[in-house]
C-alpha cells in the first residue's frame, strides 16, 4: 500500500464517522428531520452556484449519473455507486465513457427520464446547448468531454479528448445532478425539480425549506424519512441555541469551531460531535490582472507576511491545518503537500519574524515603508466565518505596511463579483466538490475557468495540470500534482491561510449521517433514519 493510500486510512480512522452505526439498529421509517440553514440560498440551482448553501437544499431534490456510498467516508472512485446509472465502462483507450440509465424513473412532476436529460444537461454545463446556465462556475470540469450522444434512450456515452481518471470522481459529486431537459434553467434557479428522494414542497426566503417524500422514488425502500423541515436562522449564536433546545435534530454542517462545540458539549454532553475536513480552505485573493498585484513580488510578500499559525490558534480554536497548499493535505486527504515540504512555502518557514522581514525587503524594493503604505481594499463574503478571518487578515497585512479596508459583500453579490474580477484583494473559502485535482487546480487555476477568481495563469502550470489530469499511474499522477501545488504557492497564485477542521453536532437519535472528506456530496438524506 503506497503512502499517501496509508495516510489517508489514518485520516479516515480521526474522523468520527457518524451518529449512530449503520446496519446494527433495524431502520424505522417515519418522522421529518429538522435542519438549519446559515442563509438563503444565492439560488436553488447547484449547477449555477459555487456554495454549500445551495447542495444543501437541492441535493435531497435531485439524482446523479453516480454518486459517492453516502454510507462510506471515503470518497473515491472505488467507493462510487450507480445513482440514475445502472452500470458504466470505459473503452479500450480510456478515452469513451459508455453509461447505461435506469428505467421507470420520472422526475417529480410525472415526466419520464431518459438519456436526452443527461446529455441536455452536461452539454448545458459544458456550454455547447442553446440552454445557458447564468454562472457556470464548474464549466472547466467537462472542458476535456469532446462530445455526449444520448445512443439510445436509456444510454449516453461521453467522448474525451483524452484519457482523464477524474471524470467518474467529479460525476458522482453533488455538483453534478441531472436536471430536467423539459424544464428551463432559469427556473430551476427558483424552484427545484428532480428525480430524487424527497420534493421540495415549499420556499419562504428568511424562513424555511419544506420537503415530502416522493412515493415514486426508485431506491426500493428509501428514503426512511416523512420529509424535511430546514429553518433559516442567519445567526451562529442563534443556531447554537437552537441545537441546544433541541429545535434541530442536528447543526448546520460544519457549523461549529472548536471554541462553539465546547461551549454546546458542556450545556448538551449527550450531543454527538464529529470532527471532520469539509474540503474548505480559506485563501487570500489578489486580482492579478490589475496593478499592482499583478506583481509577482508582490504576491510574495503578501505570502510571507501571513502568520497561519496564529490564524489556527486565535480564530480557529487551534483546530486547522495552516497554509497546506491547495490540496486537501494528509492524513484527511489524498493529494495535499505532505508536512516535510511544508517548509519551502512563503510564510511557513519556521520562524515567523524572520518571514515577514523577507517581506518587508520586497515592499522596500517596490517603494512602500512605515511613512507610505500600500492602501487597498479587501472584500469578504458577508458571513461571520468569512469576516473573522478578513479581520485578522488586515492586522496581518499592517504588518509589512499594506493598509487594508474591509469590505463585506452579500453572499447574493459575492461569486459573480468574484467571477467578474470586480476586487482589488479579497478573502474567500473555497470550497472542492471532491478531493481530486482536476476538481481543484482546472477550477481555480486554469487560465480559462470562471472559478479562477484571482485571474493567474501560467502557461507552464497549464500545461502540467493537464498532464497530471491525464495520468493514470497514481504515484506519478501525486508527484506532479505536488510540484504544481508548490509551484501555485512559490508565485503567489493565491495563498492558502488554512484548510479547515470543523464539528458538526447531531442528537444521538439521528442515524446514518456519515462525514464525508469533503461537505458537497453528502445531502441526498436518503439513508437518514430518526431512532425516536
């Protein structure tokens, strides 16, 4: 077993897996889950956003071709199971995907599904359809599918440019749901309609989300669940109380930093509290197609200048892991930096003085000191776990003489401002759809991507990004992967603060919820059975 599979195995076994162990309990049928939410959603659409905020509400809506064993933590294409698939394979080359759909299924208002949702769907987010998504943010991920024919009308096959082992991974993400072909997008922005276990019954923006079970579901059996009731309490403070008076059967996922879950233990210790990765990483953005971040130097300075270490002790509860490269590191990952090279990267040098003194040197040469500032302005998501570290992050940025003013941007604003470039710096959590690098490095580093917020592009990382994604010896896929990272973090491409390590609380009674390695595929709610 080759070290990163190992490490991996190690980060699986620190999580927590879930609430109640599947399969030694019999499973009662019955009772309506009650969720919160952080917030409106900025629409109910997943193909057109880049937030949690909306899987969470339009997952339970919605099928896949594949998904990920929500039963399993591990998501990998080992662990994929066929969702609105029956069963898929690959041609001689690699470079034909051949998928087999379900029959008998029908979307939620009578019609039936069938193969031209699929390809009406994929060929939407790929661009090349008359129907137009208004952000496309993930449009990158399906840039290498040359073509999808609907073959019959129960099979697609994808034809790739070339071989990519990733496409199977991001398909089973719950950023890729199938939509209904007989239906606009733009009205799916308003009001989701699938093929899944439970329909969307009814939506009061500042209120709730109200879900029933669809008797006509496909999965013999499922879901064990009534329906869903989602209540939005905007508040961190207000939805912790709530958990605490048991007015939820379980938090907002990853809702709770080390400092909240000791406050919620010690009022509640019958809580069960799971620690895991949600595949978020907090970054620092800086518009690299505008003066005067378009300065490599820079870039680099702003790096250096970044305690990380503090950042994990004084907003984190001293529960993250600091500056790790863009991929999830090990042991919660597979593909991240591993800790020995961690100390080539810009701010993680070891001693934190002797950093920002390299940073000082470079403001020097580039004309800035105590008595003439750098002044700039940094935009953040509205959110609190946004602006606490946007206001960290300017204290840092004092540090090496860059003056900084903050500016919160509605969470209904903020990725088509990111999107348009509309910044000058900015502080964001990224989140990955799924611990692969084609999910992470073609969305946010590619020169083309819609995600690529920060508008760096390198033609000679383009390229090893390409060839990592066409790899398929894993060690050599990792090592390439690796020196990319390292490459990203040298330049400056956008400086990873942290990758973060949140709790999600649930009442012992809620069973089968299991923790994935990262927060967007899990929320089909399928499996999820209530013991009361």
């Amino acid at each position: 077993m080759n070290r990163a599979k190992t490490l991996w195995m190690l980060g699986a076994a620190l999580m927590v897996l879930l609430a109640g162990t599947p399969g030694v309990q019999a499973q009662k049928y019955g009772g309506v889950l009650r969720l919160l939410h952080r917030e409106d959603p900025p629409s109910l659409s997943i193909h057109d956003e880049a937030s949690i905020s909306t899987n969470f509400v339009a997952m339970p809506v919605y099928n896949n071709l594949m998904l990920f064993d929500p039963l399993k933590p591990k998501e990998s294409a080992e662990t994929i199971i066929g969702d609105l698939a029956e069963r898929w394979a690959w041609s001689a080359d690699s470079k034909t995907l051949t998928v087999s759909l379900r029959q008998g299924v029908e979307w939620h208002d009578g019609r039936p599904f069938t193969a031209r949702d699929v390809k009406q769907t994929f060929d939407m987010v790929r661009g090349v359809s008359a129907q137009r998504l208004k952000l496309n943010p993930r449009r990158s991920w399906y840039a290498n599918v040359r073509e999808i024919v609907a073959s019959a009308d129960y099979e697609v096959i994808f034809r790739l440019e070339r071989p990519q082992p990733a496409l199977l991974v991001m398909l089973a993400s719950g950023y890729a749901p199938v939509y209904p072909a007989h239906i606009a997008p733009s009205e799916l922005r308003q009001n989701a309609l699938g093929t899944g276990p439970f329909r969307l019954k009814s939506y009061v923006p500042d209120k709730a989300f109200e879900y029933v079970k669809n008797p006509d579901y496909f999965v013999r059996g499922r879901p064990y669940l009534d329906g869903i009731r989602m209540v939005i309490i905007k508040s961190l403070n207000s939805r912790a109380a709530a958990l605490q008076a048991n007015q939820t059967d379980m938090s907002w996922p990853h809702d709770l930093s080390a400092t909240i879950k000791k406050q919620v233990e010690e009022a509640v210790p019958q809580l069960v509290f799971v620690l895991a990765s949600p595949n978020v990483y907090e970054n620092l953005l800086m518009n690299d197609r505008r003066p005067p971040f378009n300065d490599a130097r820079l870039r680099r300075a702003v790096a250096l200048a970044m305690d990380r270490q503090s950042l994990v002790k004084s907003v984190h509860g001293g529960v993250g892991i600091p500056g790790a490269g863009t991929n999830l590191p090990p042991p919660w990952g597979v593909w991240g930096i591993p800790p020995e090279k961690m100390s080539a990267v810009p701010g993680m040098g070891g001693v934190m003085e002797q950093e920002r003194e390299k940073a000082r040197r470079i403001m020097r040469d580039l004309g800035y000191g105590p008595a003439k500032p750098l002044k700039v302005n940094v935009s953040t998501r509205a959110l609190a776990i946004y602006v606490k570290t946007a206001i960290w992050m300017t204290d840092q940025l004092k540090e090496v003489w860059i003056d900084a003013t903050l500016d919160q941007v509605e969470s209904g604003r903020w990725y088509g401002k990111m999107a348009r470039r509309d910044y000058q710096m900015a502080l964001n959590l990224t989140g990955v759809g799924v611990d692969d690098p084609d999910a992470n490095l073609i969305e946010n580093y590619a020169c083309a991507s819609r995600r690529n917020y920060s508008g760096y592009c390198n033609p000679d990382v383009e390229q090893k990004i390409q060839l990592q994604s066409a790899e398929t010896d894993f060690n050599k896929r990792l090592e390439l992967v690796h020196e990319i990272d390292m490459q990203l973090q040298m330049e400056g491409a956008r400086p990873i603060l942290v990758h973060r390590l949140t709790y999600t609380a649930f009442w012992p009674y809620v069973k089968n919820v299991v923790m994935h390695q990262t927060q967007y595929s899990l929320w089909r709610l399928q499996e999820v059975w209530l013991d009361k």
